[in-house]
C-alpha cells in the first residue's frame, strides 16, 4: 500500500484528532464518556477502510506504547487490562467497516454514510462489550451480569453514541464534495 504525503498527513490527522477526543472525557463508571468515536467514525468516512484503520491503528499504538493519549490521560501497555480497551481494539475495525461501507467510488449517497456511521457505532459494541465483560468477570472476578454489563458499557451509552453518529454523519456530508473536488482537479 503506497500513501501520498497528503494521505500520511491525513491519517496522523485522524490519529490525533481521536486523541483529542479522549480528552474530552466524562467519567461514568468502567467507560467514559468520550468524543473518539466521532472521530474513528469520520475517519471512515472521509479516509476511506484501509487509512482509516491506519489512522486508528497509530492512535491505539501510541497509546500502548506509553503515550497518554486514552480516555483519562492515560497509556501503557497495562492499558490491555482495562475494561475499556476492547473498545479501543473496535476503533480499528469501525474505522475499517465504516471506510468500506461509505466509500464505494459512487456518488456521495447520504443514507449510506449514516448507515455506515451507525455500522461502525455497532462495530464498536461488538469489541468492547465481550472484552469489558472478560475484564471485569475473568481477570477482576466482578461476576457481573450481562444486563450491568449492557447497562455500563452500552445502554448509557446509546443516546450520545447516535448524536456523534449523525454528527459525523453530517460533516461527512459536507467535507467529501471539498475533498473529491480537490481530487478532481
């Protein structure tokens, strides 16, 4: 896979943009409330599959790597066994699912970029509600159920998660025709 200056740019943009993100947190039990998804979201939709996952494949790096970049300031390689992190891991398969719904070289199709939002939003679920629940009822013995599980990690979750899908939605829908003008010349 060959990347242009201006596709590396874009992709650190993507990365940083979701580090941001993390910072604007709301503490609310074992998963914050952040702005990432917005981010991992539109870079699928602006980015394409393959440099959207690049982009949330950098971000996820760093942050293991000890830079404080996740939800609360935080980093390291100890960040594995956190509840939260499957939905880090999800980041890079949203960010993938979403590019490849969204981008399929037709016309920019509205219904289509909500729909690949909200598949992404559901990637996203499917990583961290499993891992959370391995984290909390194997490695930290909580023997939560399920229902505190869905509750914690997903259900105080939906209302914001659907206003940063339509978000990233809408913004999608505005940039594209910029940046497919921009390719076109």
């Amino acid at each position: 896979m060959k990347i242009s200056s201006k596709e590396i740019t874009l992709v650190a943009l993507f990365a940083g943009l979701t580090a941001i993100g993390a910072f604007v947190s709301i503490p609310l039990g074992d998963v914050p409330i952040t702005l990432q998804t917005l981010f991992v979201i539109l870079s699928g939709l602006i980015l394409g599959p393959k440099l959207a996952a690049l982009s949330q494949i950098i971000y996820v790096i760093l942050g293991l790597i000890g830079i404080p970049i996740f939800a609360n300031f935080t980093g390291g390689p100890q960040s594995v066994l956190k509840p939260s992190f499957g939905f880090l891991i999800g980041f890079i398969f949203a960010a993938f699912i979403v590019g490849k719904i969204a981008n399929t070289g037709e016309k920019i199709n509205k219904k289509r970029i909500l729909a690949a939002a909200f598949a992404g939003t559901i990637v996203i679920y499917l990583f961290g509600l499993p891992y959370m629940a391995f984290i909390l009822n194997k490695i930290m013995a909580k023997n939560l159920p399920t229902s505190v599980i869905l509750k914690t990690g997903c259900i105080i979750f939906l209302p914001g998660d659907a206003l940063k899908t339509v978000i990233s939605s809408l913004t999608a829908i505005k940039v594209l025709p910029k940046i497919n003008k921009v390719h076109s010349h």
